[in-house]
C-alpha cells in the first residue's frame, strides 16, 4: 500500500509499505478515503516537533480521516464490512485513572494516528483501529463532512468546557478550521448573539461571516482590541484563542472583562508562552486549556447529518495522494485562501 513518509523538515515521500493486519479481535481494517490537512500535521512538517513529540524520521502523519470498513476482528459487534466511519485518531488504554474518570482524552497511555511514537499515521491507503475509535455515518453523508467531525467534535468539546450563558460576548481569535469549527459549534448549540472573529487573512474572516459570525476583523491591518471594545465596552465574556501565537493570547487577555473565561485551543509551535500576570491576576482571568475532545463525535455526526453543522465553507482545495506535499505546502503557506484541504486516497 502506498504510505506518505515524513522525510525531513519540509520533506516527505509517498512509499510502497505492508498493509496493516488485524491482531486484535476488536480490530478493524480500513481504508482510508479521505484525510483533511491539520495544522498540527503542518508543525511538524515544517518544524519537525511539537513540543516534547519529536519526529524520527521517516515518519508518518495525518490524522483527520474517514474511510471504509474493509475487514473486522470476531469481536466486533457494532461495524460490518461496507459501513463507511469516521475515525477518531485517539486510541485510549481505558483503564487508567483518566479513562476510568471519563478522561479518555488525556488517557495516561494514549495513542493517536500520526503522532511521533504512538500511532502510523492516516495519509496511507489503509490503517488498523479500534472498533470503539470508528464511528459509523448515515449514508447521506459525504466522506468529506465525515472527515471534518474530527476538527468540528473539537470545537464543540470547547463550547461545551465555555458553558456559554445567554447574551454573552464572545470573541474567537483565528478563522481557520479550529476557529470556524468553535463558530458552527456555538451557533448550532449555544443562545450567543454577539461573535466577534479576528485573523490576518481577509479570505478566512470572509468565510467567518458566511458561517455566521457578527463580526471580523483583520488582525495587523487595524487595532482589533479596539474595535471591539468600541462594541463591548466592558469587555468579552468568552474568547477562544484558536491561533496559538503570543500576539493572540495578548489580545485575549486584553479584550476579556474581569471573571471572563480565555480557552485556549490554538498550539503554539513554541515550548513556552507568556501572559501579563499583572492584568491576568487583577482581572481574574480563568483560563481553560481545551485538548482535543471528549466524547463528542458522536454528537458531531449527529449535528452534522441534521443539518445543525454546515461546514461546507471551510474546505477549499481538494488534492488526490500523489500532491500531498502540495497540499502541505499550501496549508503551510496560508496561500490561496486555503482553510481545509481535504486528500483524497481513493477515486
């Protein structure tokens, strides 16, 4: 099967690799579909890390993806050959003192699809996973909304964490797939009237305004924390920084009102990041890390299928296999208006 292999920064080769075997009697065997570009997957294209996950090369990576159930272990009871899924890249051990909690997602022994150490990674032709990370879509559903859940269940786990009130100001920094997926979250979940969205290319906060934000602002061409406070003068109740830049998390910090919440979302390709502890601590900022989601892909695909979710917007290019690292490149370089590239392993 052919396998795309990280290489080196900014290098990576598609590779003929042995089809993965079901050892586990809960297993399946997949195909992979399709795979959207993360900006995770990015980081370490292009910087080889994230934080202590250290690529060896060569690597595999990827890990937004939805496929085809091609083959299952005797134990599996709730997929048949044929069902089309949606993967949920975690792997939890479910037994230590996380899953036992209902912390699954910060499970003390988790595997993840393409992370250095864990897990192969999900831009190959086929893959092997637990039944219990598969999650089986309506028929009226494309492979490519389906492959979308996995950044959307992240921005709903967020909204969730927010525990939004009634008329509150919200601000989310960053309008690319994280970001727009905290928006569609809120809209489809929570009674906000007023979204206030910022980042630095006009493409994307065009398409924050198509999918519903109130307002956007280009972050580096004019004074965002001021126009919005001009609309809110006693600040934001919610932000979700869903860039992972310093600049962001500045900003945050600056446009909250005193007890307001900041989720951060966004990973920083650096090790550590700074806050004014000053106006932190005088305005009582709570700050709530967000990592990935918890029990929400479900509820995604439901949201998704009905009709509450319309994604549509976010992906933009589509690339088959061989012009992965086109795809990458593009996503890299925030050119051509790009939110979510979308590849597509199979015709």
């Amino acid at each position: 099967m052919k396998t795309v292999f990280l290489t080196g920064i900014r290098q990576m080769e598609i590779r003929e690799d042995a089809t993965p075997a079901i050892r586990l009697g809960t297993d399946v065997l997949i195909r992979v579909d399709v795979v959207g570009v993360c900006g995770s997957d990015v980081h370490y294209y292009t910087t080889g890390r994230i934080g202590s996950q250290v690529v060896q090369y060569p690597d595999s990576t990827g890990h937004e993806c939805a496929g085809t159930v091609v083959e299952i272990g005797p134990d599996v009871k709730t997929l048949q050959v044929g069902d089309r899924v949606v993967i949920d890249p975690a792997m939890p051990c479910g037994t230590c003192d996380q899953c036992r909690t209902n912390r699954s997602h910060t499970c003390r022994k988790l595997r993840f699809l393409g992370c250095p150490g864990q897990a192969p990674g999900a831009l190959s032709e086929y893959l092997v996973m637990p039944a219990s990370s598969c999650f089986k879509i309506p028929d009226s559903m494309t492979l490519v909304k389906a492959a979308l859940c996995e950044p959307l269940s992240i921005g709903l786990y967020a909204v969730r964490l927010a525990n939004i009130q009634a008329g509150a100001g919200i601000g989310i920094l960053g309008c690319g797939p994280i970001g727009l997926s905290v928006l569609l979250a809120i809209k489809a979940t929570c009674p906000a009237e007023n979204i206030y969205m910022t980042d630095r290319i006009e493409q994307r906060t065009a398409t924050a305004r198509q999918l519903g934000a109130s307002w956007t602002g280009i972050a580096g061409k004019e004074p965002v924390t001021q126009a919005i406070a001009k609309q809110e003068p006693l600040g934001l109740d919610y932000v979700f920084e869903c860039a992972g830049q310093q600049e962001t998390l500045d900003q945050a910090i600056e446009m909250l009102k005193p007890g307001g919440k900041l989720l951060l979302i966004g990973i920083p390709e650096v090790s550590r990041i700074s806050f004014n502890i000053d106006l932190l601590r005088r305005k009582e900022i709570c700050i709530q890390n967000v990592r990935r989601q918890n029990e929400c892909v479900q509820a995604t695909i439901d949201r998704v299928a009905g009709g509450q979710i319309k994604a549509d917007a976010m992906v933009t290019h589509h690339f088959p296999l061989m012009e992965t690292q086109k795809a990458f490149d593009l996503v890299a370089g925030y050119q051509d208006g790009v939110i979510k590239a979308m590849i597509h392993l199979t015709p």
